[in-house]
C-alpha cells in the first residue's frame, strides 16, 4: 500500500529528532551541521524559489477566468474582511489564556538573569531592528504596497504584497483588453500554472528527507532545553491559544462549509508538517496552495488569491503569540496593565501582523513594537525580549502551523460563499507520465 505523504513528513520529522538527539549525545553536532543541515536549506530554497512564479501564475490565471471585475472584487473584500475578523479572534484568545494562567509569575529572579546573559545581545540586536520599523510613517504599509521596480519586487520573496499589487493590477488590466489580444496571455499563464504545480508536486517528493534534515539540526543548535523548562508555563500558555484557536479553525470549516475535521486536516496535513518544519508561512505557501486546491476542493480562482494574500497579512499565530507573550513579560517583570493597555495590545497585535513578514523570527520584531505601544520600560525590553527569545523557535513552528491553517480555513470560506467550494481534484506528479 503507498504510503501517504503526511505519514511520510512525519516518519521523517521523527526521525531528524531522534537523528539530532543521538547526535548530540555523541558530540557530532558538527557533522550535522556540515554534512545534515544544507538538505534541510536545499527544501526550503526549492519551496522559496517557486513561491513568486506561483503567484504571478495561478493569480493572473484566477482573476482572468473571472472574466468579470465585479467577481473579484467580492473575493478581495471577503477575504480582507474575514482575515481581520479571525485576527482580533486569535489576539482575544490569547489575552483571555495568558490572563487566566498569569505564566509570569511562575518565573523567577535567577532566571531572568540567566535568561538575558545567553541572549542579551541578540535581544538588543532585535531592538534596533524594531526602532527603524517604527520610525516609518502611518501609511508606510499602503506605501510599501505599490513597487517601484516590478523585477525587483519579483526577484525578493520578502516584497510579496508589491508582487501581488502588480499582478492583480495586471491581471484586471488583462480583463479589459479585447478577448483576442487576452487569450494568448491567458494561455500562457495557464501553462505557466500548470508547470509549477507539478514543480510542487515533485518537490515534495523531497519533502521527508527535507524535513528529516531541518529536525536534525534544529535538536542539534538547540542550546538551552532548561531555560524552556523555566519558561514552560509561558509555552503551554502560547501552546493551549493556539490549540483553541485551531478548535476555532475547524468549528468554522465545520459549520459553514459542512467538511469534516478529518478531511481538513487530511487536505491540509502536510502543508501543517512543512511549515512546522520551516517556520515559515512564505516558504510553506506553493505547498499550502497546492493543498486547498487539490484536496481542500477550492477554486483556483480563490486560492490563488485567498493564499497568497493569507501569507502576508494573515498571521493569526504570531499575533496570539504576540498578545500572550507582551502580557507574559509585564507579569514577570512587574508592569500593571491598565484594561486601555490590554485594548493597546490587541489593536497593535492585529495592526502589527499584518506587516508581520512570513519568515522566521519576524514576530519578535512585531512584539518589540507591541511593546513599545503601552510605555513599557526601555530598561527593561531587552530583558522582556531575551526572556520569549529563549523558547521562540520552537512556538515560532507552532505558530507558523496556525498561520497557513488559518489561510486555508479562509480559503475554503470565501469559496463556500462565491460558490467555488467543491470536491478534492487531486493530481499526482506523474500523472502525465510515459503518455503521449
């Protein structure tokens, strides 16, 4: 019996971590670094790599199967709409658990100070990254939406929403133009779209051994496991928001478009596994895609919109994660929160995720921000930011997980209401194999 690709990323995982801890024990950390870890960075380029011509493709192919304006414009609103209603969901989720557990006050004196002496520097390193991202002005994200070089927005993965702009730019231009002068174009991009699917589809025949090799090396980089046991009330706080905001997920998939759990997370399973292993929503997007196309049943007209958008400002996990962790560290270092701070909090976690970048590491510049928004102490930020630094790696791939279930939950609600939710169209990678 073939064995199913979620089963395999999983056997894979499993393995890296077992691979990482035997290693580890016998001092070859090195040798999986040197020799382990470029497989694991090798998937990750492969994923990144066809992530831009992905959304060009299937964008500009979606919104000229449209053939109407009016169409579009009814997914654009929904999806915006929607994405922002389940964020303020995520950060109230995260303020009610971080409020009823209070982590903070489980952490102690010596380790805080243990803490801040392994990662004081970075922290602070952090901070001047966050001190220029504030500087920016109010409209800097509608700014930042238009590019001023399409080939270079399209030549830097982190500029998603400037390639987006331009290709839906593009893309409703396309609709205007006579049908003559649209169908070659059109079927070029239908082409295009076609081919990096199974681009898609053959890299993730890769994807076990990648896995295997991110695992491996994140067990073997890990440097502190007895700071997460300190800070292990912290965790399960971020880890409990984040289960009840998948509990959230799956209510919603249930009662609007009437799919079962077991098939979303049969659809979605191995989109969840690869960026649990990436941490990275940007990275996991040609796989997400694939997924809601193909096993979620939703239009490509949808997704390929829906996905791409979802992976730039659709950060439900980061954002949960902010709103526990600004709260963690003002109990732990002694900072009353007014009710006007916690509502600072939550409006700044929702605003701040939307120009959150889909890459490792971007939401402790989100939450610096955050932060920053209710006075709290500059003396103590750096202490605050090194102490959710000691355990943010591994909630970074818990919350990346939440991130592309939540745009694939989106996906198949804005297809349940414009009618382009149907059965799973799924297409192997050898489909067309040894045929003429």
């Amino acid at each position: 019996m073939k064995l199913a690709l979620h089963w395999k990323i999983l056997i894979g995982m499993g393995l890296g971590i077992v691979f990482g801890i035997l290693m580890s024990y016998l001092g070859y950390n090195d040798f999986v670094t040197d020799w382990i870890s470029p497989f694991g960075t090798i998937f990750i380029s492969l994923l990144k790599m066809i992530a831009i011509p992905l959304i060009v493709a299937s964008l500009i192919k979606g919104i000229s199967d449209l053939e109407d304006i009016a169409k579009f414009s009814k997914i654009g609103i929904q999806t915006i709409v929607i994405y922002v209603i389940t964020t303020v969901i995520a950060v109230s989720i995260g303020l009610t658990v971080v409020h009823i557990i209070n982590p903070g006050n489980a952490v102690s004196e010596s380790t805080i100070a243990d803490i801040l002496d392994r990662n004081g520097a970075e922290a602070d390193s952090k901070i001047s990254t966050a001190a220029m991202t504030k500087d920016q002005g109010p409209l800097q994200f509608i700014e930042d939406l238009v590019p001023s070089n399409v080939f270079g927005a399209l030549s830097d993965n982190g500029s998603m929403l400037k390639v987006i702009f331009f290709v839906v730019f593009f893309g409703i231009c396309l609709l205007l133009i006579k049908k003559e002068h649209r169908d070659p174009l059109h079927n070029f991009f239908v082409g295009l779209n076609e081919v990096i699917l199974k681009m898609v589809d053959l890299i993730m025949l890769y994807a076990p051994y990648g896995v295997f090799a991110l695992l491996a090396n994140l067990v073997v980089s890990t440097t502190n496991p007895d700071l997460f046991i300190a800070l292990g009330m912290y965790a399960l706080t971020v880890v409990l928001g984040l289960l009840l905001m998948l509990g959230f997920y799956l209510i919603i998939v249930k009662t609007i478009t009437g799919r079962s759990p077991g098939f979303f997370f049969k659809g979605i399973g191995p989109a969840q596994l690869v960026a649990f292993s990436t941490s990275s929503s940007a990275a996991t997007l040609p796989v997400t895609m694939e997924r809601v196309e193909e096993h979620l049943g939703v239009d490509e007209e949808v997704a390929s919109f829906v996905c791409p958008v979802g992976a730039t400002i659709n950060m439900d996990g980061t954002s949960l994660y902010q709103a526990v962790a600004a709260v963690f560290i003002a109990q732990a270092l002694g900072f009353d929160l007014s009710i006007g701070m916690i509502a600072t909090i939550l409006a700044t976690s929702v605003l701040a995720s939307i120009g959150s970048a889909a890459v490792p590491g971007a939401g402790l510049i989100m939450l610096i921000i955050v932060l920053q928004s209710i006075n709290f102490p500059a003396d103590k930020l750096a202490i605050g930011i090194a102490m959710v630094m000691a355990v943010d790696r591994p909630l970074d791939m818990l919350r990346t997980v939440i991130n592309i279930s939540g745009d694939a939950t989106v996906s198949m609600v804005v297809a349940k209401r414009v009618g382009k939710l149907g059965d799973p169209n799924v297409k192997d990678w050898d489909d067309n194999y040894q045929k003429g």
